[in-house]
C-alpha cells in the first residue's frame, strides 16, 4: 500500500485573516482550505501515475492543524457561533463529496451553544410579553455537565473546575469552594451560558464523523460573557478498509487518551493535530506510522537535557516506526504551507489488504445534522 498525507504546517490566524470574524472569517479559511486540497489532490494524481505496477492500492490524508477555524484567536473571541459552525460543517460535506476517496481532517473547528433557550420570542408573538425571557435548554445543559463529570474527568484524570480552563464567567472570590461550570449549566438561563467545543470533522466521502477534544487546556481564557467547555470522553479511532487510524486533539496526546483506551495503542497511522504538543516518543513507538499537522514546526530537541524521560521528539509531520517495514519515498510542497509526504506501507508487515475506501468501523460518531 502507499499512503499519501497532505499536511499543512502554519500559526492558525494568518495576518490576511485575523480582521475577519464570524461568518466573513469562516468563508475565508474554508476558500483556503478548499484551495490547498485541490493543489494536495493534484499532487496526490500526480504521484499515484507514477507508482510502479507491485503498487496495488492506496489511502489518501489531508491534515490541517488544531484551530484552524477559530473566529479571532488572539483576541479572546476564539468560538464561532452555533449557525456559523452549520455552514462549515454543510461546506465540508461538499467538499468531501468532491474527493470521496480523499480522508479530510481540516484541523478542529472551535464553536458554541446555548445552554438556554429564548421562549419568550414565542409567547410575545402570541400574546404573552410577560413570558421568561430565557429558559434553561436541560438537554444541552445535562449532556454538557456529563461530559464534564464523567469519562473525561476520572479515566483521563482532567481538572474539570478550574477557571480560565473550564469555565469563564462571574466570580465572586469563591470560586474554588463549589463546582461553577455545574451552576453555569444548571442556572444556564441567569447567566446565558454558553458551551463550548474543539472538534475535528473527520470527512470521507459522504460521511463525516466528530471527535472533540478531551484534553482541556486553557480552552475559555479570557472569553467574553459565561461560557463552559464541554470536553470529549470517546477515544478517536476509527477504521478506514481495513487501516486502523486513531486521533488525538493536541493535549489528547500529551494526557495518553489513546493509550488509555480499552482497546489500547492498535492503530496503524495515529494521527496529531494540535497548536502545538510535542509527539511523546514513549506513545508512538506502537505505530507504525505517525502523523503531525501542528502550527508550530518540527524539529528534535530534549526538555530537560539532562533527564531522559523528559525526551521529545518535536512536531515532526511524518514519523516512521523502526522495523515496521515503511518508509518515506518523496515529499514535495503543494503551497506555501502544505507538504505531500509519500510513504510505502508493508502490507504483510501490518497485516492489512486491499478494501474499499469507506469507513468500516468508528468508535467516534457521525455529525447528525449536515445542512
């Protein structure tokens, strides 16, 4: 098999877009993105004619980094909103439907919820302008609070309470003597809480599924009005033919959400992206191989030089496990900030054949609702 992964390596809010906000910034990293699959592709064609005959099937990656939809990440209004996400979530299935044999993972999409709802839009149309003006949504604000509480607290051991991490919002100087993300949710229709959410929309074909991110890192710092981010608790892994992938979300890596799954380290290709974590060396030795779309770029270096078990082995795009039978053959630039890496699969090594290009099995789930 040849695995051929596009990777596009850049700090997420380019200069050329960090005026634009809402839905003007999401057409704009969507026309981008858009732009560098076709080149990828292209590349991808290119490459594929000249694979000698003993080649006898192919899987095809394109990777972007952690946050490459955010509205404005450096000015503390990271999320896009509840409608903003449909349109990006609609573009993608587009997209993907263009090149079904095409894996598309365009980096995370950062975005929000209400927790509450507004029935009192409803009731003065009919008569009723002394309705409550909010209401909490109990199914969003419940669903929110276990997640929080639940997988991604005790099996991951993530802080769940902790200001700027979890939650923003009003303080009173106790925070640290009650659980706030729970009353955020609770008294969702006081505070007009919001949830928030990092998800990678994993695409093929005519199916796109969702992984969030579990690993919580400062995720709602310094974000305007109460807002709580609603972590992930499913380990991302899915299967492509008969090639097991699994998926990390930056700090997901650093925390062993795939070490720590039931099923174990098992995948084939692992996959990173973030903003930016280094590949724990320690992590990936059971894949054959690794790939790392980040916005920072690679290189080897150590923690601590003089203690060894703080060794990292950088944001390399590409890593190959020694003996695994794999290796690269080519790697060319597609733009500016996108590299095809062409890599040689041992087959018989890995123990996988030739299949169709479909999503066979998923631990993750698939998006609901594609408008």
């Amino acid at each position: 098999m040849r695995l051929m992964a596009a990777i596009v390596t850049e700090t997420t809010d380019l200069n050329s877009t960090e005026a634009l906000k809402g839905l003007d910034k999401a057409k704009s990293k969507l026309m981008q993105l858009e732009d560098a699959v076709e080149k990828a592709w292209a590349g991808m064609k290119s490459r594929r004619q000249a694979l000698p005959e003993k080649t006898n099937f192919y899987q095809q990656v394109f990777l972007a980094p952690e946050y490459f939809f955010s509205n404005q990440r450096y000015a503390n209004d990271r999320f896009f909103d509840h409608t903003t996400k449909r349109h990006v979530i609609s573009t993608l299935a587009a997209l993907a439907r263009n090149y079904p044999e095409l894996l598309i993972i365009p980096g995370t999409v950062l975005w929000t919820k209400n927790a509450y709802k507004t029935p009192w839009i409803r009731a003065e149309a009919h008569g009723a302008p002394n309705a409550p003006r909010y209401q909490v949504d109990v199914k969003r604000s419940n669903n929110a609070l276990a997640r929080i509480g639940g997988i991604s607290k005790t099996k991951f051991q993530e802080a769940s309470n902790t200001p700027g991490w979890s939650h923003q919002g009003p303080y009173d100087g106790q925070e640290s003597s009650y659980n706030l993300p729970y009353w955020y949710l609770k008294e969702a229709d006081k505070h007009q809480t919001r949830i928030a959410q990092n998800v990678a929309y994993v695409c093929l074909g005519d199916k796109i599924l969702k992984y969030a991110k579990v690993g919580n890192f400062q995720e709602v710092e310094g974000e305007s009005g109460t807002i709580v981010f609603a972590p992930g608790n499913i380990e991302g892994k899915f299967t492509i033919g008969t090639v097991k992938y699994s998926i990390e979300i930056c700090r997901d890596h650093l925390i062993g959400v795939i070490d720590k799954s039931a099923t174990g380290n098992d995948a084939h290709v692992r996959i990173i992206v973030s903003s930016y974590i280094d590949n724990e060396k320690a992590s990936i030795m059971n894949n054959a191989i690794v790939l790392h779309a980040s916005t920072e770029k690679h290189g080897e270096y150590r923690t601590n030089p003089s203690d060894n078990s703080l060794f990292r082995v950088g944001t390399d795009p590409v890593r190959i496990k020694k003996d695994s039978g794999c290796k690269l053959i080519a790697f060319k630039d597609v733009t500016s900030t996108c590299r095809l890496y062409d890599i040689e699969v041992d087959d018989k090594t890995l123990g996988i054949g030739k299949a169709p290009i479909k999503f066979t099995s998923s631990v993750i789930s698939p998006v609901q609702h594609v408008h």
